[in-house]
C-alpha cells in the first residue's frame, strides 16, 4: 500500500480544488433549502391558520354541489286542509305545469304515497300523519297538532333531525323530505339535465325521440308557419331553462374576445419589440421606455383592465377585448423583445453586407430566426387567453363569463353550470389540438 507525502496530498487538492475544497453553499445549500420549505411550511399552516379553516369547513357542501351539477330535483308539497290532501309542485317544475308522475301514488283510503327511492324509502302522507320508510325501519311522524311529533318512544335515527317547528328526514342522494304541522315537502333526485333538448313550453316535450324524429321528418306541421325541423331547432335554441342560444352565443364572443385581443397585442408588439431590444435599436433610452411600458401593462392584470374598461365603455366584448390587448401588448412585446436580444448576428450582418437597406436586413437576416419564438408564444397565449376571458366576462367584459357567474350567483343552477364548464373544456381542449397542429406545421415539426 503506497503512502501519499504532503506534496502528492497538495497536487490532489490543486487538481480536485471543487471536491476537496467545497464552499459552505454546496456543502449545505440542500439542507439550507430543505429546512427553509420546512419553515415557510409551518408559517403558511401559522398564518393561513389551516387547523381553524379544515376544522370549520362545510364539507358536505361539496358532495351537495356535486351532485347537483349532475342531477336535477322534483319538489311536491303536500297540504293537508280539513279531510282534503292537495300536491302543489314549484311554478317551473321540470314536469311541466300539469305533472302527474308515477312516483307518487293516491291510495284507497285518500292518503298519498311518494316512492323517493324504490319501496325502500318511501314518505306516505295521510290526514293526520307522515308515515317515513327508509333504512329498514318505519317511522310515524303526526302532523295533526301544533308542532310535528314522532309517534312513540323509540330513539330519533341519526338521518332524521327534529327542530322546534319541523322535522328534516335525510335520504341521501335520494332526496330528502321537511315535515311539519299540516304541510310535507319532499325532495326527489333525479340523474342527469332535465329537458335539456326542448323546455316544458315546447310541443315536443316529453316525447320520446322516435315520435320527436318522426313529427320531423314526415309528421304534420305542428306549426303553420314553419316546419317541424325548424320548429324543433327554434325550441332548442330558444330552450327556456338551458338557453342554449344564449350560451352557445356567449360562448362565441368568449372565443372572438381572446382572438381579437391576441391578434391586436401580437401586431402591437412586433414593431415595439424591434425598438426594445438593445441589439437592433442602440437608443438606450427608447429601449428603457418600452421595456418599461410593456412591464407597466402586463403586471397590470387583465381583471383589473377588464375593470377600468367596462368603466369606461360599458359591459360588453369591446372591454373584454380591450383587456386582452392591452395585457398580450405587454406580455408579448417582452417575450419578443428578448428573442431579438438572442439572435445570432451573423444572418444579419451578411444580409448588411450585401448593402440591403434596414428594412431587408430585419425580413431575411432577422425574422426567420424568430419567427419560431413568435409563432411558439403567440399560439400559447391565444390559448390562455381563451380562459382567460372566460375570467373576464364575470365583471362585466362579456362573453360566458358572466353568464356563468350568473349562474353560480343563484346558488342553485348547478347543472347549468356544469354545462357551462364543460364547453369551456371542450373549446380549451379544441383549441389546444389546433394550436400544436398549427404550431408543428408552421414550425416544420411534427405535433408530440
């Protein structure tokens, strides 16, 4: 085994100086870091103070929301009024203004019989009682005194609540029922979005779509004025719970808002761009200027434009548009800007060589190195800019947008809102598909 002297230890060091000789910061940078995410972490739950916040939380709301975005509710109400039992249903049932459902049944003896979930949870209502079926067991409930009462002396069950002057019976997904003296309202859960083709005004409604594709193809006009396939797209577009005219048309000015503003931007910072960058406008204080503007109007962010526009010229797509612009102005005048400051300069100087005036040495010693830049950037921002101004049109710049907030503001249009939501992931997803196609043919590769 050799012995290494002090002068071989030496040259070793000298040769290995990054191994052997490490700073504090890359024998301790990791765990610096490791323990520096660990603090902001125990200051974030601190401050945030999480405990409070999960501890508080309404969590079934979430499943209650849930549900509704993919289903839809029925809401009979009973009365009991001397010997007579009258079922009332909400002015804009989804069955119309003369339902007589199959799922709730008038008995012999005059008493009312509503199947919320098959026969295993059921809500009879008679002169003087509640009669609630559900989890196995049968509870009477008598509604005939002052105040709802459970008859006997058996435990109140953990899906059923008393208060003073009502008593909630929870079925689950099913439905629920509110009991109280003389009167039982029930809700039934239905899955999916009722009539969302045609509305309870239309004469469609409730057909079964053979006889719906019949009365179209060869049925006779329901209609003297018009055919039945224009009758039926009439009915649809003008749809009086889904107004899917009026969303399909929100949706539209959503798509045109994000293109305009896109657009406008990208043609305002081309030229900008050039006069930005150090390397092609040797002015430093022109370059200052702009890269200042185009800080200025992208950290502003496009809600608050949207804002001071719809102040300025009204709610509509016109502010919406002008938000956009204003923010890709910024945004892509920089992107720009430091694509130019990247370029080889040997294109260019060629080009100059040939004696080429100004304008001829940007075409051809200049854009064809950025153009992928542009191309890149640009495409990536009509995208974002799609949900965007989505984002935008809930303070008034148009669009679906406010049609959406319209809908969650009511707290109680969630199926609508999932509708909503999901052809603003349809146009997303589309548009994603047309931008890497027309990205990878204008760039010459080929789409991952």
């Amino acid at each position: 085994m050799s012995i290494i002297d002090a002068s071989r230890m030496q040259e070793i060091e000298a040769r290995y100086p990054e191994v052997l000789h490490r700073s504090f910061r890359q024998r301790f940078g990791a765990l610096t870091m490791f323990i520096g995410i660990v603090l902001y972490g125990i200051y974030a739950v601190w401050f945030f103070d999480l405990p409070k916040v999960i501890s508080e939380a309404r969590w079934e709301r979430v499943g209650i929301y849930l549900s509704e975005w993919v289903s839809y509710d029925v809401q009979p109400e009973f009365r009991i009024s001397g010997d007579k039992i009258t079922i009332k249903y909400p002015r804009f049932s989804p069955l119309g203004d003369n339902p007589h459902p199959d799922w709730v049944k008038t008995n012999p003896d005059g008493s009312m019989t509503v199947s919320v979930s098959g026969t295993s949870r059921t809500v009879t209502v008679t002169k003087t009682q509640a009669i609630v079926t559900a989890h196995g067991i049968t509870i009477p409930i008598d509604i005939a005194g002052d105040v709802p009462k459970i008859v006997g002396s058996a435990p109140v069950p953990s899906w059923m609540t008393v208060y003073d002057d009502n008593i909630l019976v929870n079925l689950g997904f099913a439905g629920d029922a509110s009991i109280s003296t003389d009167r039982v309202k029930i809700r039934k859960r239905f899955l999916g979005w009722a009539n969302f083709v045609f509305d309870t005004h239309s004469p469609f409604f409730d057909k079964p779509a053979s006889e719906v594709i019949g009365l179209i193809v060869s049925g006779p006009r329901l209609d003297p004025t018009q055919s039945n396939l224009s009758l039926a797209f009439d009915n649809v577009w003008n749809n009086g719970a889904w107004q899917h005219g009026d969303v399909w048309t929100k949706l539209f000015q959503t798509i045109v808002m994000a293109f305009l503003g896109t657009l406008l931007g990208s043609l305002a910072a081309f030229p900008l761009a050039f006069l930005a960058a150090r390397n092609i406008t040797p002015n430093r204080l022109l370059n200052q200027i702009l890269k200042r503007l185009f800080d200025f109007l992208r950290s502003v962010d496009m809600l608050i434009w949207a804002l001071f526009l719809t102040r300025a010229f009204g709610p509509g797509p016109l502010a919406g548009s002008g938000a956009i612009f204003l923010t890709e102005t910024g945004t892509l005048g920089k992107l720009y800007s430091e694509g130019l400051e990247n370029i080889d300069n040997k294109p260019r100087e060629g080009v100059k060589s040939t004696g080429s005036p100004t304008i001829l040495v940007h075409r051809y010693g200049i854009v064809p190195q950025i153009v992928p830049v542009i191309v890149s950037q640009t495409l990536y921002q009509w995208e974002s800019n799609v949900r965007g101004a989505t984002i935008i049109g809930a303070v008034g710049a148009g669009g679906i947008g406010l049609k959406l907030w319209e809908a969650m503001r009511t707290n109680s249009n969630w199926e609508n809102v999932a509708y909503m939501v999901l052809l603003i992931l349809i146009v997303v997803f589309l548009f994603d598909a047309a931008s890497n196609a027309l990205r990878s043919r204008l760039m010459g590769t080929r789409a991952k």
